[in-house]
C-alpha cells in the first residue's frame, strides 16, 4: 500500500535536466498512489513561480502561440490537480527564506510557504525521501 | 542492514562523478547491501557498450545491479543493441519502486 515520499529539490527552472527528471519522479509516484511532499529550496522556489511567462521568438519567427514555451508553474499546477482527483496530496512547499531572498513570493495556488522545518517535518512522516542536490 | 539506491546523472566521461558512485557502489555492496546504480540524465551514456568505463566490469564483479533509464537512452540516440551486457534498461518507476521498499538513496 504506497504511503507518502518526499522530495526535496533545489535547483531553478530551465537550468537542467534534473528538474524534468524530479517531476516525473513525482507524477510516477502520484499514479502509483503515494501521497507526496516536496520541499523547493534555493532556486527551486522558482518553479511553481506565477509570473512565468511564454514569449514569442522573433529570430525564428515564431508567435507566443507557436513557440509555445514550457513553463514549470503549469506542470506543477497539473501534479497538484492529479493528486487532488486522485484524491491524494501534492504538498508543496517553498522555502520561505529562499523566497524572500529572490523574491519569489508570488507562486500558483496550491503552493505553501515554508521553513526548513517543514521540510524535516515531512521528511519524519514519510515513508522514504529524496534530495535532488544541485548540480 | 539499509540496502542503497545510488542515482548518477553525469556523464562518465566528463565528470568523475559516475567513478565515485560506482565506488560507493561497490563499497556498499561489499559491506553486504543491496546496492542499485541507477544510471539517468547524462549518466546513462555509460549503459552504451562501446563507451570504455572501466567501473562497470568492477560493479558487476561485485554484484551491484546495474540500470539505466530508459528514457534517457532514448533521448541520447542509444539503442538496446548499444546498452552494455549487464546493464538492464528500466524506467524511471523502478526509483519509486527502490524508495518504497526503504532503500536509502542518494542522488549523484
């Protein structure tokens, strides 16, 4: 019977792989029916950020709609809706001192602020956890 | 005794990271752990047969199984013909799979 994992990442958008890979880990373990914690620390806090936004390529002329741009907010925002049909839970949590150093304070619904705390707090009720260190 | 799951994601010709999971590999299964490899992002280009990684001959001496992620044999062009003998390609489910079961992991 899957229980709850936690992960913590660190790293920003758009930087690397390990971001992608991070999320799949999640929606995998969303489908196999864990609940699951993440703690977003350093650049990380950046991901589920509101204010991203897709732009057009003007070198290869290309509109907003055509470049379709990812943006990480909206793959969050889709694992956060997964785990609620699910009925599960995706808590996610920003770490409220890496927030305010990069004043990432606006992040999508269904995001929470909060502290290393949390995260060791999430880590004790979990059934395993992963640290996902910066490259 | 904790069994292990080690994750590399650099490529072993780049970085010396992959050699020292590998290390720590072998020192945890020698200490008699069960000790998984697991081989994704860039690390995977070590899973390819005609790569020279001397690591992978001593992981599998000592029994450490050794994975890499399907998906990123893909994205490289690696073709299961290309994966080393000894190497089982999986997907990203058997991370999850590792965890449930209680295995320490460590991301490299």
């Amino acid at each position: 019977m899957p229980g709850t994992l936690t992960f913590a990442l660190m790293d920003p958008p758009y930087e690397c792989a390990r971001t992608t890979t991070a999320l799949r880990l999640i929606e995998i373990a969303l489908d196999r029916g864990f609940n699951v914690g993440v703690f977003a620390y350093e650049g990380a806090v950046y991901l589920p950020f509101a204010q991203q936004q897709a732009h057009p390529n003007a070198v290869h002329g290309r509109t907003v709609e055509e470049e379709d741009h990812p943006l990480p907010r909206l793959w969050i925002a889709a694992l956060i809706d997964k785990a609620r049909a699910a009925g599960l839970t995706l808590d996610w949590v920003n770490c409220g001192l890496c927030v305010d150093e990069r004043g990432a304070h606006d992040a999508i619904e269904g995001v929470r602020r909060g502290s290393p705390a949390d995260f060791w707090a999430m880590a004790s009720a979990s059934d395993n956890v992963l640290v996902i260190p910066t490259s | 005794m904790s069994d292990y799951l080690i994750i590399a994601t650099r490529d072993p010709l780049s970085s010396g990271n992959a050699d020292w999971g590998a290390d720590l590999a072998t020192t945890l299964k020698q200490s008699g752990a069960e000790v998984c490899l697991f081989l994704a992002e860039n690390a995977a280009f070590a899973a390819r047969a005609r790569i020279v990684w001397t690591a992978r001959d001593r992981l599998a001496a000592a029994g450490v199984e050794l994975v890499a992620d399907r998906f990123a044999l893909e994205e490289r062009g690696i073709a299961d013909d290309e994966v080393a003998q000894g190497v089982r390609a999986s997907d990203l489910g058997t991370v999850v799979d590792m965890l449930e079961q209680g295995r320490k992991a460590i991301w490299l």
